[in-house]
C-alpha cells in the first residue's frame, strides 16, 4: 500500500500489457477508443453513428475494449455510456503520437 501511495507501483507483466495491446489491435477499436476520447461519455447508439458500423459489431469491439481495461461502462437506464479508462487515457496518448509520426 505504502509503495502504491509513493508512485512506486509494480511494474506490469509482459501477460498483463498483452491484454491491453490486444483489446485495442483492431481498427474498429482504434476508432471507437479515439472517438470516446473525443466525446466521452457517450452512448453505443452514437458509437454505431458516428462509426457507421454494425451495432453487433461495434458492441462486440466495446465489449473486448473493457474487458481489457481500456474503457468504462456506466449504465444509464436503457443506455451505456462509455468513457476512457485511466489505461485507455495512455493508449489514446500512444495513439495519438503514433498517427503523427512522418
């Protein structure tokens, strides 16, 4: 606990950066972890529009997304809103970087 309170936090496994690295390694993933960067909280209804993709599929690439810790689900009655988690917040950065490069 002490070291947690200092920023000394243990250092993540190779296993534990793999479930990350795969639940955002698909192009419907990219998309929705930038588009919730951008509007979050937002529902799958929006996702779907604003993607323009299957609702199926798109709930299925959200669904993978928080299971591997890179977004949040908070439920709103009959709709989800969906926002970046802490991790998704440091893919989202990554991302961001990346897609500039020359």
């Amino acid at each position: 606990m002490f070291g947690i309170l200092m920023g000394m936090e243990k250092a993540k496994t190779a296993k534990q950066m793999e479930r990350h690295l795969k639940g955002m390694a698909n192009h419907y993933r990219i998309e929705i972890l930038l588009l919730v960067a951008a509007r979050a909280p937002i529902s799958l209804e929006n996702i779907v529009k604003a993607i323009q993709a299957n609702e199926k599929t798109i709930g299925e690439h959200t669904r993978r997304l928080h299971r591997a810790g890179l977004i949040d689900k908070k439920y709103r009655g009959h709709f989800v809103e969906h926002s970046l988690s802490p991790y998704g917040k440091l893919f989202v950065r990554f991302l961001d970087s990346f897609r500039h490069i020359q």
